[in-house]
C-alpha cells in the first residue's frame, strides 16, 4: 500500500504511517473547562462556552497549502494533519494543527470528504446586508435579524452568537437561552420568540460565516436589540 495513494481512506493511511493522533487539548478540568495545550486558552462547556470540540484527520496537497482559507488555520504544508477547532468561552473560532506526515509533491486532492476544513480553491465570502439594529415596541418581544451573505466557492454556513448587556464575550445561541426561545441560529435569519425587556434588552447579535467549501470565517458586524 503506498504512502502516496489517495485510494486509501483517512484512517487506513494513518495506520500505515503508524503515526499515533494527537489530540488538541489536554484534558478536561473538574468545573468542566477544556485547557488547550498552550496553556492559555480555556473553553468552558454550557451557555457561555459552547466548547464543542471537532477533531479531523485532514490531508492537505500543494496548492491547499498555500491558500489563505488554510494557512489561517494553520494548515499550511503539505501532508497529513489532525487538526481540532473549538468556539471559547469568548466567543472567537479556536484552531490547533498538528502535522502527522509531511510529504513532497504531495498528491492532488480534490473533491473529498475533508473540503469543509480544508479549501481545494480560493473561496471568499461577502456579506452585503449586515445585521440591523432593533428597537423592540412591545414585551415579551418577538422578531429577527437577518444577514445576506454569498461565497466564491461552495454554500455559506452560519452560526448566530449573542452578547450580554453587561459582558463582552459572544456565545453561540443554542433553542433556548435567556429565557427566550431562539431559531435559526445555524442560518440566514435569526429568530427570537417571546424576549423579555428584563431578560434581553441591550443584548447584541452576530453571526459567524463559513462555507462547507472551507472558506476564511467572517464575522458580521453586531447588532443591538433595544426596548422602548
């Protein structure tokens, strides 16, 4: 079985390599905060952390290893990678690569099951409408806010996020969260139902954009929901 061939299957080629994966964090503490390995970064589980962790075994060729999509992650020579991302207790998108194999004229790879993590071509994202501000007339309030946003290559995936009146950490919204019932948090049109003026008044929204094509995240601007 050759080291080069891209008939083999993730797992398949690691086991030949006999190359051991490396997990991203070390471990998790009691309180449940996850420690990377620098030491310096935490990602706490629950509303304010949303510390999902997504391991993957990615394969990255000679030109994927030059585009902006992937060096910003960290993916940036060719070979096999185990690479992990995570949202922190901040709200902000958290990379860890760490290169298994290193290979010269490393295969192309195109059109594989890695394309979400790791771009084939230059793709970007350009949102045009960014959220709006929103003054809420009546309590409880219900209502949305929106973005429209496009990519060069592939389909644009989102995630919202919130931030408290009184705190500067994003959080990923979950169904429910503040009292209040969230949908569409994974799409183009966040809704809020049945929002408190105690509960939510002064919170602020945006959404992270990415694209199952790999493309660099972009962030929209923020919004502000405000009661009268």
């Amino acid at each position: 079985m050759s080291l080069y061939s891209r008939a083999e299957t993730q797992a398949q080629s690691i086991k030949v390599l006999n190359t051991t994966e490396k997990a991203s964090v070390k471990k998790y503490e009691s309180d449940g905060t996850l420690v990377a390995h620098d030491g310096n970064t935490n990602a706490t589980s629950g509303a304010e952390g949303n510390a999902a962790i997504q391991a993957r075994a990615v394969f990255i060729d000679d030109t994927e290893a030059t585009l902006a999509e992937n060096t910003e992650r960290g993916l940036n020579s060719p070979g096999w990678w185990q690479y992990t991302t995570y949202t922190d207790a901040d709200g902000n998108t958290r990379h860890k690569a760490v290169q298994l194999v290193s290979m010269k004229d490393a295969p192309v790879n195109t059109a594989d099951s890695d394309d979400d993590v790791a771009a084939d071509v230059a793709s970007v994202i350009t949102i045009s409408a960014q959220p709006a501000d929103v003054g809420a007339a009546a309590d409880p309030f219900t209502g949305t806010f929106a973005v429209t946003a496009a990519a060069d290559t592939g389909t644009v995936e989102y995630q919202w996020q919130r931030q408290t009146a009184t705190s500067t950490r994003w959080s990923n919204i979950t169904a429910t969260l503040d009292g209040s019932v969230y949908s569409g948090q994974t799409g183009a049109t966040l809704t809020i139902t049945g929002a408190a003026k105690a509960d939510l008044d002064g919170y602020k929204y945006r959404v992270k954009l990415t694209s199952d094509a790999g493309a660099e995240e972009v962030i929209s601007d923020a919004a502000t929901l405000t009661f009268a």
